[in-house]
C-alpha cells in the first residue's frame, strides 16, 4: 500500500517546509497530494489543489476572500474550503490521511479540516502552538495527533526538519495501518473517571458484551468526554451510558479539565438513547503542580496523582450543577434516564474518605430531584454508584429499551432470532 497523504499548507510563505514534506512522505512511502491554501500568493510549485479550487470548495473566489475583511476572515473561508475537499476527497477514496503545517493561523485552518474527518483517518497537525491552551477542546478532533513545530518561523534549519521529518513519517506509516472503526455489532459508551474512582464499567462492559453489543470507555478527564460528544454528533453509538459528568461540573467551575460548554449534549441532540448518572459531578480537577485555587483553598482536597488532584464544590454550587444537568436533559430529543444514586457519586465521597460530604451530597440530590424533566424518566436509588445495585438498575433500563426497539439489539440476539 502506497497512503496518499494530502499535505495542507501555505505555499506562498512555507513552500520549502512544504516541499521538504512532500520528499519525506515520498521517502516514507507515501503518496503527497498538495492542498495549497495560500491567498496573497501562489506557491513555486504547481499542487494538485491551489487556491482556486479551496475557494471553489467554499463557493466563493479567491477575489472574494480577499475583499472579505481581514485575515481572520479570509482563513476561515479557506479553512470551510479546504475542509470541505478533504471530506469530499476523503469520501471519494482519493486519500487516506492528512498532514497539515502551520502557524496560529495554519493550525485555525488545520483544526477544521481534521474535525471534518472520520475517526480512523490519520490527522497529523505540526504547529507552533501544538498542546497549548489557545486551543479549545471542542476545536480538536478525535483521534488528532500533533507535534510542535519547534524552530518553524521562517525558513528550514536541522531542527525544524527534525520535526517536519518525524511528522511526516508518522502519518505515512499510520495511514498504512490504520484500522476503520468496525461497526458489526452496535456500539454503547460508557463515561467513567478511572477504575479508582467509578468502577461500575468494570461489570457493565462484560455484561453488554453479552448482549451483543461493542463497549466503548471513555476517560472523564478532558478530553476523553470531547471524544464521545464528537461521535455521539456523528450517531456513531446504539446507546450512551453518560455516568461521568465531572468535566461538566470542571466546565463550571472554570476548570481546565473540561471537554467544552457541550457536554452531555450531543447525543441528545443527535436523538440517541442515553441513561445518565452524576458520576463524580462533586469534584472540581486542577493540576496537582499549580496552588490549590483560593476560592478551594478551605475545600476538602484529594491528589489523584503528580499530574491532576480535585477539590470538592459546596452545596450551593451542586444545586447549580443539578439545574444544569437537569436543562441539558431537557434538551435532548432522544430518550433519556436519569439514575440518581443517594448513597454516593464516587468513591471518595464514602464515609472515612477525604471527599465525604454528606450535606452536600443531599442537597445534591435534593436539587436534582427537581431539575430532572418531566419527559425524563428518574430512577433514585438509595445505593452508591459504585454498587451493584447501580449497574442492576442501569441494565433493566437498557435491557427494558432493547425489548422496546429504542435501542437495536446485539449481534448475539439477532443471531439467536434466526
């Protein structure tokens, strides 16, 4: 297999970085395809996709985009353009990944683009601001990997070509290997916080399994949660078990730890069946390595490890985070069940455990009680989340909706059926 890997770019400004990439993806064993989203200029060599065409693809000029009104706008026409013909060459089987090079600007561009691919398609970024907090969660996309740019300004030396080297290496051979999400049997998430504290995936994934069905976790922790709000957008599940809204709780609280404003709404939006539960919703996450924020200062304090620890909210900022969870459902269009576990919404919020709060831990669920719509259905049970008695309700729920036809049945039954 040869990938034909679409390099993006501005060729006007970059085209020696560029042209260095496109010998690399060759001397890996690549295809280069050249998309040239340049403006001003053209590049000295002749790519497969100019400008003209990235505009044409955002049905526009490049005259157009030029008069728009600044260079903020103008790159983000070319960023629709450009992203738009990737999906559509993606589409026609035309490439099998993407590398883009860039600047704040470039990688404004490049985010677009690898946002309208599939998961399963390599998306490779090389950026001045590669992990940095200028970029929002919901910006970037699944399976997006990126490397800084180091020594990019202006020109090539040996050290910017060290990066660009590596990089182009890495989406040639991804490409190569990359497996396609199976769909042969329907796919439930499941939103959990780490084995530690929420375990209850730990007896649901097997007990699906055995339904039929494709179990897939998602780590609570950032970007974990933009993960499946960005497939659930795509319906790319039968069904979403949502037991793990800290990073709304963290999106709240101004948290760095967050997945976006969107969370716990996508799949609603998108008409899936979702049961939902509060996993963890009274922890606001920080960096383990800053100050304990002051607002926490006099919060109880628990330090998962070197990297992230958690403060516990008060009352009055669970019952907004109650309301919330409770507007958010109301949203949604699909079916929806709200468990609401009394007992406890993580491990260490139990009795002799650092985050046990049990007046706040009421009010909590006084709140919700109140805040879960009326077209919701709400299961309080007395038991912690932990629980088997949580994983037993959350299972005659989904069991209860695949007898009703809300969610199709496994591969297991069907088979069984014939």
């Amino acid at each position: 297999m040869q990938p034909r890997i679409l390099i993006i770019g501005t060729g006007d400004t970059k085209a020696d970085e560029l042209d260095f990439m496109r010998a690399k993806v060759r001397e890996a064993g690549g295809a280069p395809v050249m998309l040239d989203v340049s403006v001003l200029g053209d590049p000295p060599y002749t790519p497969e996709y100019d400008k003209h065409a990235v505009a044409a693809a955002a049905d526009t000029t490049i005259t157009a985009i030029i008069d728009s009104g600044d260079e903020n706008s103008a790159m983000t026409l070319m960023a629709a353009g450009a992203s738009r013909l990737a999906k559509e060459l993606r589409e026609r089987g035309e490439i099998d990944g993407i590398i883009a090079l860039g600047g704040t600007m470039g990688t404004d561009l490049a985010l677009d683009v690898a946002l309208a691919l599939p998961l399963g398609v390599p998306k490779f970024v090389v950026s001045t601001i590669a992990y940095s907090h200028l970029i929002p969660p919901e910006r970037i996309a699944t399976d997006l990997m990126m490397i800084l740019w180091a020594g990019g300004l202006y020109g090539l030396n040996s050290t910017c070509k060290a990066v660009l080297s590596q990089a182009c290496g890495a989406v040639v051979g991804a490409a190569r290997v990359a497996e396609q999400p199976s769909r042969e049997r329907p796919v439930v998430a499941i939103s959990s916080l780490g084995k530690s504290c929420l375990s209850y995936m730990t007896t649901l994934k097997p007990e699906l399994e055995k339904r039929g069905y494709e179990v897939v976790i998602f780590h609570t922790t950032g970007m974990g949660g933009r993960a499946l709000e960005a497939i659930a957008a795509q319906r790319g599940f039968a069904a979403v078990m949502d037991f793990s809204l800290q990073e709304l709780a963290n999106h709240l609280a101004d948290s760095v730890v967050t997945s976006g404003a969107d969370r716990l709404e996508n799949a609603g939006r998108a008409g899936l069946p979702q049961i939902v539960a509060p996993g963890a919703i009274d922890m606001v996450d920080f960096p383990t390595w800053q100050p304990v924020p002051k607002r926490f200062a006099d919060r109880p304090y628990h330090a998962h490890n070197r990297l992230l620890a958690s403060v516990t909210s008060d009352s009055e900022a669970r019952r907004g985070i109650a309301r919330e969870i409770g507007a958010k459902l109301a949203a949604a269009k699909g079916p929806a069940a709200f468990i609401l576990p009394a007992g406890g919404i993580q491990e260490w919020d139990r009795q002799g455990e650092p985050l046990y709060e049990p007046e706040a831990l009421a009010a909590f669920v006084d709140e919700m009680r109140r805040s879960v719509p009326e077209k919701v259905d709400l299961h309080e049970i007395p038991e912690h989340i932990n629980s088997r008695a949580f994983i037993d309700k959350a299972l005659s729920i989904f069991d209860a909706w695949v007898k009703e036809g809300v969610v199709p049945s496994g591969v297991s039954e069907r088979q069984a059926a014939t």
